[in-house]
C-alpha cells in the first residue's frame, strides 16, 4: 500500500489527533512551513465541552465545538492539512515513521501523537444532552465554580472519587458519593477526611440514573430511596488513547498515559506527545502548551531541510 496522492513523499511530521492539542500543533507547524498533515478521528473530548469558562481569552465562556473550529480555521489560514480519519498502525522506519490510515500508507520523519483519552460514561439515555445542560460533569477543575452551591452527587469506585469530592467541598456542602455497584475502596485516612468535609457516603450501589427536568434522580438499588441532585460529577475513570504506540516500546504509566520529557520528547526517537494522552493534568491549556512545545522541537529538528530564501525571494505559504 502506498499514499497514492504522494507516493514516495515523507513529511517532516505526521500529527496523530485534531482536538486542541494537535490543532495547536497544527497552527505552529504550518507558520513553521513544514510538510505535516492532521489526521483526526473526530472524537474529541473538548466536542463534548457545554461551555468552557476557565480557558484563557474567553470571558464570556467558549463552547468546544466552537473553540476547535475556530483553531482548524487558524491553522487552514496557514495551510495545514487536517483530513477525518483513523490511523490504524504504527511503525518505526530507519527514517522514521510509517503509519497506515485506512487504505493509506503514509511516512513521516517525527510523529506528533495527541490522540487524548475517552471518558467511560455512565449509563443514562440522551448522555450528551445531560451533559450539554450540565447535569453529567466530568472534570471540577474545569467547572466547579459552576455548580456552586447545588446539589451534587459523585459517581465512583475505589478510591477514585476522594480527591473530587474534598476539591468540590469547598463549592458546596451538599455533596453525596455513589456507586454504581463497584465498591469504594477507602482507606481509614480518607474515610476520617471524608466525614470530617460533611461528605457523605452511599455504599448501597445506585441502580438507576434518570433525568427528570433540571435535576437528575438516583435511586438506591437495595433500599428504593430517591436521591436528587442538580448535577452529577463522573469519576469513573478514562481510557487512555495510547495503544497505538505502546507496541513501540514507548514509556508510560499504570494507565497507559506517555511520559515525556521538557520537549514533550517520548522514550522513542522522534515520537512526539501532547494533551491528554501524555501524564499530568488533562486540561485544554496544557495540551495547547504542550502542543506548542513540541512542534517547536519538531521545527529545530527538522529545520535543516527547508531551503534558504536568497535576497528579495518571496516564501510560499507551505511547501
Ligand atoms: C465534558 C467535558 C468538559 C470539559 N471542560 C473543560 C474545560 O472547561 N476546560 C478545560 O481546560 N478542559 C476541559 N475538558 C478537558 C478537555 O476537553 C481536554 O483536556 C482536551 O480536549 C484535551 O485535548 P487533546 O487534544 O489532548 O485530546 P482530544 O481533545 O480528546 O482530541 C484527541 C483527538 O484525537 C483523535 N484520535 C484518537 N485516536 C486517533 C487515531 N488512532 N487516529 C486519528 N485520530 C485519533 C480523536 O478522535 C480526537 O479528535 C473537558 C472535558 C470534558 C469531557
């Protein structure tokens, strides 16, 4: 199989997702000029974002649906390529990377990868209508201030949702902890921390969650008891979007989450990651960083390959 538009070309950089981290990426590599093209299966976590008040630059909030395409519109000014698909397989060349893309082969000499994680979600019906309305939220660092002073219920297991819950205290005292059948695994510190904030904790597993106008019922599964809330936070965890690379030998933790280093480097030579994908805290202006550090490092990598102007020559847009 071959890329039959460019058969034999390599790009200086191949960018593996298209939320903000490799949009980010996008708009710095095309103003860099170099030969790089998005690949994006369209599954970003920021589409899912109602109205995002903490990102920089946006008083009034900026929903992510608008955000992304405002930052694919950036980087089309400058003549990125951002094309919808799925890249399936990953390898390392002598000279790089070949990737394939559905029918695609494709070489690259760096790959950017800012494939981002997946929420698992809890059951509910119309979920993306929950959680356009603010019933369903997922991270308190993006919205507490937002559910200030409600009703609001944790959804977890193990020891996930601890953390959560001493964070959101500090924006309301009605605050519950609830399973949905796995069990909290709490250890007596937390459990002390935990009553000591005013949280309490229903280890009755919820069976059911259902949307009812503004708020959203949970009813205990053992004793029938109603439960309301005005919004849920999910704590169940995330799915990391690395398997694509793991088979290179890349180093990442427990969870499948990219270490890199200060140049968003990873442990294999020319594999670049950013946003979520990579350890630390999944936000949007830290994919954007990271993005922007990384594509920098690809530039100063790759740069001895762009030509010299002479005096008074006129650069084209891309290459
Ligand atoms: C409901 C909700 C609200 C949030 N609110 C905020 C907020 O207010 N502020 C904030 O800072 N953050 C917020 N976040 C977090 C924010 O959305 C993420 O931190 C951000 O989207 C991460 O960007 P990313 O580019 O790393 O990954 P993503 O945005 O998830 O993008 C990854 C992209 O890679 C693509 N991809 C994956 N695998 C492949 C493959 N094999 N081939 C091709 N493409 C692939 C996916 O389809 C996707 O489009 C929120 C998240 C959620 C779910």
């Amino acid at each position: 199989m071959r890329d039959k538009t460019h058969p034999e070309r390599t790009l200086d950089c191949l960018v593996i997702g298209g939320g903000p981290a490799g949009l980010t990426a996008a708009i710095y590599l095309a103003r860099f000029r170099r030969d790089f093209l998005v690949i994006d299966g369209g599954e970003s976590r920021a589409d899912w974002i109602p109205m995002s008040h903490n990102h920089a630059g946006f008083p009034e909030g900026i929903a992510g649906i608008e955000l992304l395409d405002r930052m694919r519109r950036q980087a089309r000014r400058y003549g990125a390529r951002i094309e919808r698909g799925t890249v399936s397989r990953v390898e390392k060349t002598d000279h790089g990377f070949r990737a394939i893309v559905e029918e695609r082969v494709l070489r690259a000499q760096t790959i950017l990868f800012a494939t981002g994680v997946e929420d698992r979600e809890p059951e509910l019906p119309d979920l993306r209508g929950a959680i356009r309305r603010g019933l369903i939220r997922h991270c308190p660092i993006c919205d507490a201030y937002e559910a200030m002073g409600q009703r609001v219920g944790i959804i977890g297991y193990g020891a996930c949702p601890v953390r959560e819950a001493l964070l959101l205290r500090a924006y309301t005292d009605d605050l519950t902890l609830l399973t949905l059948g796995r069990p909290f695994e709490f250890s007596d510190d937390d459990r002390r921390a935990l009553a000591e904030a005013g949280v309490r904790m229903v280890e009755d597993p919820v069976d059911e969650l259902e949307v009812d106008g503004d708020r959203i019922d949970a009813w205990r599964m053992r004793s029938g008891e109603l439960l309301q809330f005005d919004t849920i936070y999910s704590a169940l965890g995330r799915q990391v979007r690395s398997n694509l690379v793991r088979p290179l030998g890349v180093k990442c933790d427990a969870d499948g989450a990219l270490a890199t280093d200060a140049h968003q480097r990873t442990s294999v030579d020319g594999l670049y990651a950013a946003g979520d994908v990579v350890q630390g805290l999944a936000q949007i202006s830290v994919a954007m960083g990271q993005a922007a550090v990384a594509a920098t490092d690809i530039n100063n990598r790759v740069r001895a390959a762009l030509p010299v102007l002479a005096p008074g020559e006129e650069a084209s847009p891309a290459r």
